[in-house]
C-alpha cells in the first residue's frame, strides 16, 4: 500500500507557467517517490521522476574544488539531473526530486521577495545531495559546515545531506538556497550576521508555507536569548566569524534572525535598501539611513530599541 504524500505547495501565482508546470510535474513524482521509499529501491524507470543526465552531458561542468570533493565520495554511484535554476547530483531519484520542488519554490521565494530578476543570471547552481552521515562526514571534513543548518553554501553551490533522521533537515535547504540567493545578486561581501540572520528569518517564513504541512519539527534551540547573553550590536555587526561554543553560535544565529525580523518590520523595502547598501559597502549607519531614513539615528539607538525585543519570546512582527 502506498501512502499519498502531499504536494508541497502552496506555489505562489506569481510563479511564471513553465516554473509552475515544472513544480506540478515534481509534485506528482513526490507523491510517487514516496511510494519508491516504501517500495525499497522500486527502479525508478517509468516513474515520471526527474529525467537523469550523464555527468558528461550536463549542461554546465562544477570546475570547484569542493565540487570535486564531493564527486570523489563514492565517485561510481552519483547520478546527475536539471531543473530551471539547478544541476543536482544524487544517489536515488526521488530524493532528488523532493529536493529540486524545494529548491526552486525557496529559490523563487527568496529572489522575489528581494526584488532581483532571475532572469538575467543564466548559470546553473550545483547542488550535490548526500544521504548517510558516513558519507557527509567524509565530505565534510574538506568543507566548512554551517554550523547551525547542516548544510554548505560555496560559491553559488550547495553540498546537504537529505536523510530522514537527521535533525536539522527540516529547513536547512531554505536556510542554504538563502545564501546562495544573496551570494549571488548580492555578492560575496554581506557581513556574516545579515547573511545567517536573513537565512533564519526567510527559511523560518517560508518553510511554515511549504513544509510545515508535512509534520517536520523545527531545529530545537541551544539556548534562550536573555539579557545575559546578548550581544551588543557593534560586535554582532562586526563579527568575522561564528562563535566557538555551540550555545554562543545558537545566540548569535538566533539575535542576527531576531534583527532581521525587527528591521523588515520597520519596512521590507526599507530592508532590501539597507541590504543592498550594506552588501554594496556602505557602513551600519549609513546603510540603516538609506534603508530607513530617520527612523534610527545610528546603531547606537538601533541596540537600545533592539535589545527589548531580542530578549522576549520570538513574536512575529507586522510585515515579518
Ligand atoms: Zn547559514
């Protein structure tokens, strides 16, 4: 007896009619794929899930160094497919296939809300999905993991793991598609709180509308954000690098999500400004300004109307 699993919508209309006739077709093969997993390796011919390409035939070669890596674990059994935005390299089809829906809808969702035309950039993202931890941890050992989704972003290219029992699955491709969506229309040089903290906030919003439905849990927190814990704002803003403890990089990832939220409350426009200064160059303040005007008078101000906030419960805020 195979179980029906639910599409993973809902799609947003905006979505151009080939992109919605793509996730249409991907839905079908999840609701197939699932009864694959039941199935115990079904041979997937026949199926209708993605059509498989020879390494060779791909449209576009990964020259990456961590590209290679990953190729290089178990170098025999990877297979290759497309989708619009992806090139995927995989072990089983229908894990691939429940991965492209997801990658597309975040991919969209993200580069919408951030007002960049996707269009304009041709090149295809690698994304290499692994399936036992054996296996990552081998990889992982040439790359540095994101410490907090499980997950890699490298130059426009996403290496994750896509198992059942591994806990932080359940929205680290948002978290992960978030930083390849800000890497690429808004470069390399976003300081590492606005990166994660945007990753946070947008996989958090966006994986209540596409994967909640399917029971997931989210990723349990360290530690709760307090008075005695919290970063003042010049040194979150100006860290280089993630903590070294895991309770103080759950407080950095949890305060840097917090402060996206309050700043995309203020105004999402005003916050696609402050991005795109503050990606561009620009300082906090003068980002903050062009961003939000005279709303704050500096950073300064920011932290002492910020850290309330931080402190409490997560509420979500209007425009969040
Ligand atoms: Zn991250």
């Amino acid at each position: 007896m195979r179980k029906h699993r639910p599409l993973p919508g809902p799609f947003p209309a905006a979505f151009d009619p080939p992109m919605r006739r793509f996730l249409l077709i991907l839905g079908l093969c999840i609701g197939t794929a699932a009864g694959l997993a039941h199935a115990q390796e079904e041979p997937a011919a026949g199926t209708g899930v993605l059509p498989e390409v020879a390494l060779s035939q791909l449209s576009e070669e990964d020259n990456s160094l961590l590209g290679r890596e990953a190729l290089a674990v178990r170098p025999g059994d990877w297979k290759h497919a497309e989708t619009p935005h992806f090139i995927l390299h995989f072990f089983h089809n229908f894990v691939a296939a429940q991965a492209a829906a997801e990658l597309e809808f975040y991919y969209h969702a993200e580069s919408e809300e951030l007002h960049r035309d996707t269009s304009a950039w041709e090149r295809k993202s690698h994304v290499y999905i692994f399936e036992n931890e054996a296996d990552w941890h081998l990889f992982q050992g040439k790359a540095q993991l994101d410490p907090w989704s499980g997950g890699i972003h490298s130059g426009g290219n996403l290496f994750i793991i896509r198992n059942p029992a591994f806990k932080f699955e359940g929205r680290s491709l948002g978290h992960e598609t978030a930083h390849l969506v800000l890497y690429r229309f808004f470069g390399a040089a976003i300081p590492l709180w606005l990166n994660e903290g945007y990753a946070e906030n947008a996989s958090m919003r966006f994986y209540s509308g596409l994967e909640k439905r399917r029971g997931y849990m989210m990723p349990p927190r360290v530690a709760a954000l307090t008075a005695s814990n919290y970063i003042p704002l010049a040194n979150l803003t100006s860290a280089a690098a993630y903590p070294d403890d895991v309770i103080q990089v759950s407080i950095f990832y949890q305060e840097s999500e917090k402060l996206v939220a309050f700043l995309r409350a203020q105004s999402p426009e005003g916050f696609v400004a402050f991005l795109d200064a503050i990606s561009h160059g620009s300082q906090m303040d003068t980002a903050l300004e062009k961003g939000f005007g005279s709303r704050f008078t500096g950073l300064d101000a920011l932290d002492r109307e910020f850290a309330g906030y931080a402190q409490r419960r997560y509420q979500p805020l209007a425009g969040n």
